[in-house]
C-alpha cells in the first residue's frame, strides 16, 4: 500500500497497491482528515479505491507502507504511524492450514494530519534507520516535550523520540490477519475455528499499541460485517507486540520408513507487557493492579508433521512496592516504599495470573546477601500469606543463583535446578500443551505455570528459563521421538533462540545485550564471554543511570501515560453524543463516600523524637481520621555532609515513634498502615544549591482513593526574612518539576494539600509582632503576614485556601519552652509553618500543637472531603440505553431533551449484577420464595437429569473394546482422545481498587 497527501483540506490517503492486489486483497483506500473544531479528533473513511481523487495529492514515501499502527496527538498535533519496512521472520507455525507468519518492524514514521509543518521526510525516505543504533539513539537525553512549557527544537520532529523505539528492530507483528500473535497456541485453539479470526479479539496485555489503535479499532467495529471483512483483508491495522520472535526450521531424522527426514520448526515468542513498562532503575516492582515490570509470558513452540508442541513460562519484577533511586552503581540500593501495604497489589498479581494460567510457582533467583536479601525476605512473607487463599495451587522455591554459580559453576545450575522438589514436581504436574496438526484439535494442555524472577529478570531468569523449555521439549520428545533426545540441531538452535532472546530482552530494558549469554549459546563459561559480561555492565551503569530519562518519556507516551495527553478519538456524532451525555448523569452511576484527613506539618530541627507523646498533635478533639499525611523538615541537620547524603536512621525512628503513637492511640478500634515514606534527598524538586542537592526543596505523594485523586506535599523553602522572591521561586520551581509515574504532575489531581515549612515571615518589627502574639491579636499579624501576601498577588499558590490563623506564630521558640527566640539573633515570630489546599475540602479544623521537643510548633488541620465511586456496571447499562435510543431517533426528534428524559430501568440494571453480597443477617438464598435456602426441583428435571447412569461406559468406549489391543493402538488412540478437562480452583476475584499511590 502506499501514502498520499493532498491539501484544502489536509487528508493522508492508505491506498492499496498493486502487489496487495495481487495478493487478492480489495482495492481500497483509508482515508485520514483533522476535524476542524478538535485537533485531537479525526475523521476517518473507509472508500473503495476508484472513489478517491488522487490526481493533486503526492506521495509521502517510496516505501511500500505494511500498514497503520494508529494516531497520537503530541504538542496539539495530531500524526499517522504507519510502518514502512518490516521483513518477515519466519512462520512460527508452517503445517497449519493458515501459516503463521510474523515480521519485525525496522522503522516506523509519523506523517502529521493537522500541520505542514514537519512534512519534510526527504532524510527519513531515503535512508533506514538502523536497528543496531536506536537503541542508542533512544538513550540520547530528549527534551521533556510533554512536561515543559518550552517547545522542542524546530530541527526535531516531535515523534521522534517514538520513531527511535519502535524502530528499534524489538516489535513485531502478524503477516497474516487470519491469526493472533499476541495470544499464545491454546488459547488461540480454544476459539471457534470455524469462523475467520476478528482482529478486535486479542490478548491486551501484549499489544503494545493498543493505545494509539483504539480509534481505528472502534471505527472497524462501526462498520458492517462486510466492510469490516475487506478492512482486515486490506490489512490497514496493524497490532505489534514488543519482545522476542526466532524461528528455526531443521531436519530431523525419522524412522526409516522412506528415508526421508522430518522437517520440523523450532519457535521462540516473548511477549512483553506494556501495562507497567519502561526502563531498569525508572520502573520496578507492582502497580496497585497488580502489574508487575518487565513482564514478559515466552511460548516455546516445537512444530512436526504431527504435531505443534507449547511450552509457557512468565519472568516479571518481584511483586512488591519497591524501587531504586537515586545514583545507582554495582552495589545497587534497594527500598521497598510500602512494606506493609504490599499484599493487596501482591495477591492482584498472582489472582490475574492463576486466572490466566492455572497454577502457578514462582521462582526466585536473588541471592542471600544484602538488598537482594530483603526483598527475598519480604516476597517470602507476602506468600506465605497468599496460600491462605490458594493453598498448594501457589508455591515458590528460592534459588540463590549468584551463590550456585560460584561454588559449581553455571552447569551445577543446569544440573540441579530441575531436581528441586517444588520444580521436579510441578514439571510433571504441569506438562505442556500439543495438538494435533491435521485436526488443530488439543490432545493435552499445560495446567500451570512456572513464574521466573531475579533482579532485573533478565540473566539470571533467561539462563533458568532456558533449562525450563528444554525439559519441557524433553518431556514430548521421551513420549514421541525418543530419538530426537540426542538431536543435536535441535539444542543448537534452542540454544540459540535462547541466547537472543536474552539478547533483546535486555536491550529493551537494560540498553544492553544480556549477561551470560555465551554461557547459554555454547554451555561454557569463556574469557570472551567474561570480557563481554564485564563491558556490558558498565555500559548498562551508564546508559540507566544518565541517559535512560528521555527513553522513559518516549515510553509513557507511546503508551499515553503523559498527563497532558489526550487520546485521538474518530468523528462519530452517535458515540459523541452519548459520551456527552454520560458526563451529564455521572450521579446517576456514582456514588460518593465521606473521608476524614488528618495533614501534619513540624520542623523537627533535626532532632529525634523526645519523651513527650505525639498524641496531642496527631489525635486531638478526639478525631479518628481515615488518612494521616505528615510531612517533617530537618529530619537531619542541615550540614553539607547531610544534604548530599542524609541519614536514613532518624526518618526510620520518627516513622517508629508515629507509628507507636497510632497503636498506642485511647479507644483504638482499628489499625492504621503505612502507605508510604519518603525523604527529601529523593524528591523529584529540590531547589537549593542551585537545584542539585536537598538542602530546601519539596516531595508528594499522590494516591487515587476509589475515582478521586489526591497530592499531599511536604516542602521547605528558602530561609531568611526578606528572601520572598526566592520563596516564591522555591514554589513554582516545586510545581514545575514534580513529576510522577504515568507523567503526572500537581494539576493533574483534583485534590491538592501542601503541609510545609513555608518559611514566609511577618513584615513588622519584633517588640509588635511578640506583643500581639502575646495579646492574640491575630488579625493586624495575618494583615502583615508575607505568604498571604503572595497569595494575594498572585506570586504564589495562587488558587489555593488556608484555614483562619487563630493561633500564636509557630517560630521560633527556645527549645523546650514557651518563650520565642531570646538567642542572639532574636528572629522575628512567624507562621512559617502552614497548611494549604485546593479541590473539595470542607477544614473542621485547623491549629497548632503544644510539643516542645523543637524550636517550631507542629501544625495540623482536620479536612473532611467526598471521594466519588463509580459502577462500572451501571454506567455499561446507562451507556447502553443512552445508545440504543439515540440510534433508534427520528428526524426532527429532539434528541438531547429525549436522552435526558431517558431512566434506566432497574431489570435492565440488576440483569448485569450479580446478588449482593451475604451479611450474618441477610442471604440472597434465604428469602421468602425459598424459606432456609431450599430450591424445589421438579420431578421432570430429575428426569431429564438421570436419563443414564454416569457410571455406564459409552457404547463406543475403547475401554470396552477387546483387552488384546496392542499397546501401540492404545497409545495411537489415546493421542487421539480429548484432553481431560481437569478442575482449577479459580481465585477470588481481586479486592476492590481502593487506593494507587505512587511517588
């Protein structure tokens, strides 16, 4: 297919071309334009060929385009992705009656619908770029285009950093859309064959671009069946995964039947998931969903004459909250952030995994010592408290990888690791998946899987995984072809396809080839293969530490995790209309929630907790908030040895002693947990010495509670009493710079607190401010008062409230008295601590707390707010009904008055629901029409039920044949039966989503 452009009004033309037509594909044309109103709305036409006028449009590109892989809108632009060279891999699958062809992407380009402005492409035409080098382009550090106010170089086309990704040489995607590259063999078998494959049906953990296809996908959906049918054939869509795709096709010998060997095909798919993805020390651990980094499901797949073998094993980050910051080097740090909040997002993970695979055993291959230690440790702890709800049908084994490999060497490895109880058990448990390839009908499916980690599950997990597919393959071969056990074509190529895929995995996460691979590709431990392993390890210290950021960036936006992106949507008035209308009636299928927020601020003068309780501050008029945030300042001294590198200790005894207070609290009726702990040498703002080090600066953290977000920062601004220009500098420069995971940022929440050490004082003298503090008069300080000031004049936290000030100046007191400063430098009083909010807040409170344990008063205030929750399921409906009769209107009708009118019907509500759920005094089977939960079943029903005894064996059985069969035909029969369906205890479904917080 080819690209055309034509003008008045801007369009982009997908043809097809003569050599798809000579593929019998359809002679159409995909037909892109902006709409006038919305940039990031398209209008999109699907025409036949001879109905477009291309007589004034040019062609973009030589290339033969492969196809789209959607469109994002960038900077208020809105541009095509569309391949332009890609080559074939191999068919994963040859003897199937539809080869499964794949092909690899080499270089994608983004063609502008919006703007001329970047139509000149006379570079990227003629020349490739490189796979070898995206990567290392990629690592270049790029400007932050979607998190800056600053627009990037007129030289640099906005996609850029896009195109260096994807054309990476890591995506792949199907030749052919008769089959589905994203899903793995039995599951692929498990739909109805019969009719052709619907491309909108595929496995959306791995589809890369999901996000920028969606439109297009909609708009297929919206076509009739016909229409649709020539869209797939024309193969305008394409969907890609990222990871891995080797083939090898060998002969192997057979029984000497005709002499002649049987060809058989080796397959290696990795599929990367996208759902927590980026790069080595940027992404690490869970999300609250329970998405895990780098996590990637790898089919081995081994095709003959007879028949296609599957082999599946998944590799993802430890599934705990936890994260490296900071300057990593060889000794790499590691801080579990939610050590007692992990469980949730940790049984999220293993429950999406048992629903999807069956049982599952993790491995674990950290080592024994230091960091790896601890999360050793706590991955053990969160298990043993998962099998409470799965019992053996979730086990892990730990493997100390590192310490196996020095006292025996990597073949000690190869050969023990297998012999492992939980791993010798669970192989022969779980076997494999084969079909027959005539019939493409299961003879046997894999009932589990083994789940590999190490640190970066890269090495360590590859090597592991390797051994893992090749005891599978030898499981099928001892029943098939014993002879095949000694092949040595097939190891090689196994061997092979292994080594690569290392190779690419690691490129994509780590910006290099994996370590240990000339281990995996010739079974020995060389010096070349140490040299390398040695090389790579600096260059992956480099390119993680200092030039992963941009690649990062590039990431979230190919993913649309940036938080000023908005998805392209196709011109359609109906869905339009009723998403408009939706919005309207959100009470309708939402509910609200009240919640309690305590937020504290103190300056600790870098002092530890003294004798005196905390509870005044944190429980005072009897409260029992929902949420504490509590932000602390000079938990250290400010020293420069401190600044640059601040000591962990005094913030883990201050945690100690708050959380003591929490437990030790009168009337305790229920627990509080740690969400989350930060200090400022971590934050992503810090504005003294000139923005490099933590000496004043700010952190937050942000959390989704139910469907309503919420950001609480602690910050310390610039001392000094004249200094307010720096303050106000110190704000916007916290605002602008505080960034979190998925590109947001502070305006990206509804709900803002800011508890800090301000340091904003009092414009008076010091006699007038310490004699109306003395007399209370607050009014004639608040009027002198600098922070109100700004707020006033807009030069900072414009936008924001505070609570009446009706308490003394919090600053600064003699330590352990009441008396204000009487050093020699008499500071003037001042309320440099304060507490500042945005969004749906109602203040019940807001005061100081008398502890003398620092030379300022802690603050706190007592919010209460309404956090939104909505159902899913009553909006599906409401949607439904808003559609339905927005189709079914009439002309002249007046269609927003009709959908207002519109009321959802409980029946067509309940009929989506399942009962409620069961109290001790109420029960969905214990009502009046069945008294005691009795259900009468009619005597027609038992019937119907026991027309035969279950017991009786068919009249065909091949158990009831002849006892002389050979134990050839028995087998040769077997291979032939159904596969037993064997019963798999499903998972409770996970918890409802409460809280995301991420830093």
């Amino acid at each position: 297919m080819h690209l055309y452009l034509s003008h008045n009004p801007r369009t982009l033309y997908l043809v097809t071309g003569s050599h798809d037509e000579r593929k019998g594909r359809p002679q159409r044309a995909l037909v892109f334009r902006a709409a006038e109103t919305n940039p990031a709305q398209v209008i999109v036409e699907f025409l036949p060929k001879d109905e477009v006028n291309l007589s004034s449009a040019m062609r973009l590109t030589s290339r033969v385009i492969k196809g789209c892989l959607g469109l994002i809108s960038i900077e208020n632009d809105t541009f095509l992705a569309v391949v332009s060279s890609a080559t074939e891999v191999g068919k994963t699958r040859p003897s199937d009656s539809q080869p499964e062809s794949v092909a690899k992407i080499h270089e994608v380009l983004f063609y502008c619908l919006t703007s001329h402005s970047w139509d000149d492409f006379s570079a990227s035409q003629d020349t490739l770029l490189n796979p070898e080098n995206a990567d290392a382009l990629m690592t270049r550090e790029q400007p932050h285009y979607s998190q800056s106010t600053t627009p990037p170089s007129v030289f640099e086309h906005p996609c850029m950093p896009l195109t260096k990704i994807l054309s990476s040489g890591s995506f792949y995607y199907a030749l052919d859309p008769a089959w589905d590259l994203s899903s793995r063999l039995p599951v692929r078998l498990a739909r109805d064959r019969s009719v052709a494959h619907d491309i909108g049906i595929f496995d959306e953990r791995f589809v890369w671009n999901e996000y920028i296809v969606r439109s297009l996908l909609n708009f297929r959906e919206r076509l009739d069946s016909l229409e649709r049918e020539e869209l797939d054939k024309c193969q305008f869509i394409i969907l890609a995964i990222q990871g891995y795709v080797g083939v090898f096709t060998m002969p192997l010998s057979a029984p000497p039947v005709n002499g002649a060997p049987v060809i058989a095909t080796l397959s290696l798919i990795s599929r990367l998931g996208w759902r927590r993805a980026g790069t080595r020390f940027n992404t690490r651990g869970v999300d609250d969903d329970g998405n895990t980094a780098n996590f990637v499901e790898t089919e081995t797949i081994l095709t003959t004459d007879q028949h296609c073998v599957s082999y599946t094993q998944v590799r993802g980050s430890v599934p705990l909250f936890w994260e490296q910051q900071g300057l990593q080097t060889f000794g790499q740090r590691i801080q579990i952030t939610r050590p007692n909040a992990s469980q949730p997002a940790f049984e999220r993970h293993f429950a999406h995994l048992m629903e999807e695979y069956g049982a599952t055993h993790a491995i674990n291959l950290l080592g024994s010592k230091e960091n790896e230690a601890i999360l050793t440790s706590a991955y053990a702890k969160h298990l043993q408290n998962a099998r409470s709800i799965w019992d053996d049908e979730l086990g892990i084994t730990h493997y100390d990888f590192h310490n196996a490999v020095r006292i025996g060497g990597h073949d000690s490895v190869m050969r023990d690791i297998c012999r492992l109880e939980g791993v010798n058990n669970n192989m022969e448990r779980y076997g494999f998946t084969m079909c027959d390839v005539s019939a493409d009908s299961l003879i046997t499916e894999q009932k589990g899987l083994f789940r590999t980690n190490c640190l970066d599950c890269l090495d360590r997990t590859n090597f592991v995984q390797d051994i893992f597919s090749r005891k599978a393959l030898e499981q099928y071969l001892s029943l098939v072809h014993r002879e095949w056990l000694q092949a040595g074509a097939l190891w090689m190529h196994h061997r092979e396809l292994w080594a690569e895929n290392g190779d690419a995995l690691s490129r994509i996460y780590a910006g290099t080839g994996a370590l240990n691979t000339s281990v995996t590709r010739t079974g020995k431990r060389t010096l070349a293969g140490v040299l390398s392993d040695a090389t790579k390890s600096v260059s992956r210290a480099y390119i993680n530490n200092f030039q992963d950021k941009g690649k990062q960036i590039a990431i979230d936006m190919f993913l649309g995790n940036m938080s000023n992106q908005r998805q392209v949507n196709i011109f359609d008035a109906i869905h339009d209309t009723v998403g408009k209308a939706l919005q309207q009636r959100l009470s309708e299928y939402s509910t609200t929630q009240s919640c309690s927020i305590f937020a504290g601020t103190w300056n600790v003068n870098g002092r530890l907790p003294s004798s005196e309780s905390l509870l005044p501050w944190l429980f005072p008029r009897d409260s029992k908030p929902d949420i504490f945030v509590l932000g602390f300042q000079e938990i250290v001294q400010l020293t420069a040895q401190q600044i640059v590198q601040p000591d962990p200790e005094k913030k883990r005894i201050w945690e100690q002693k708050v959380m003591e207070t929490l437990e030790r609290r009168p009337q305790r009726t229920y627990d509080y947990v740690l969400l989350r702990s930060e200090q400022v040498i971590h934050v992503h703002a810090q504005t003294g010495l000139r923005g490099m080090s933590g000496n004043k600066g700010g952190v937050g953290v942000r959390l989704d509670y139910y469907d309503t977000s919420f950001c609480f920062l602690t910050a310390h601004l610039a001392a000094g009493h004249s200094n307010i220009e720096e303050r106000n500098a110190d704000f916007h420069t916290i605002v602008k710079g505080l960034h979190f995971q998925k590109g947001k940022t502070l305006s990206s929440h509804e709900n803002i607190i800011w508890l800090a050490d301000t340091n904003y004082r009092i414009d008076l003298d010091n006699e007038s401010v310490r004699a109306r503090s003395e007399a209370d008069d607050f009014d004639s300080l608040v009027a002198a008062d600098q922070l109100r000031q700004a707020i006033d004049n807009g030069d900072a936290f414009a936008g924001y409230e505070e609570g009446p000030m009706l308490f003394r100046p919090t600053y600064k007191y003699d330590l352990g008295t009441n008396n204000y400063d009487t050093s020699e430098k008499m500071r003037i009083p001042a309320w440099t601590d304060r507490i500042l909010f945005k969004g749906r807040f109602d203040l019940a409170v807001y005061s100081r707390a008398e502890l003398k344990g620092s030379d300022h008063r802690p603050v706190f205030a007592l919010f209460r707010s309404e956090v939104r929750i909505i159902d899913v399921v009553k909006r599906a409906a409401l949607s439904r009904l808003l559609l339905e009769n927005t189709l079914s209107a009439t002309p002249g009708e007046k269609l927003d008055e009709k959908l207002a009118s519109l009321v959802l019907p409980d029946e067509s509500y309940s009929e989506l629901l399942v009962p409620p759920p069961s109290t001790d005094d109420d029960a969905w089977w214990n009502k009046p029409e069945h008294p005691n939960g009795i259900f009468p079943i009619s005597i027609a029903h038992l019937l119907e039920s026991n027309a035969a005894n279950p017991f009786d064996s068919p009249e065909e059985s091949p158990f009831s044949s002849s006892p002389s069969s050979s134990d050839e035909e028995l087998y040769s029969h077997a291979m032939g039966l159904q596969s037993p369906i064997t019963p798999v205890r499903k998972p409770p479904p996970p918890p409802p989503r409460s809280r995301h917080t991420d830093v």
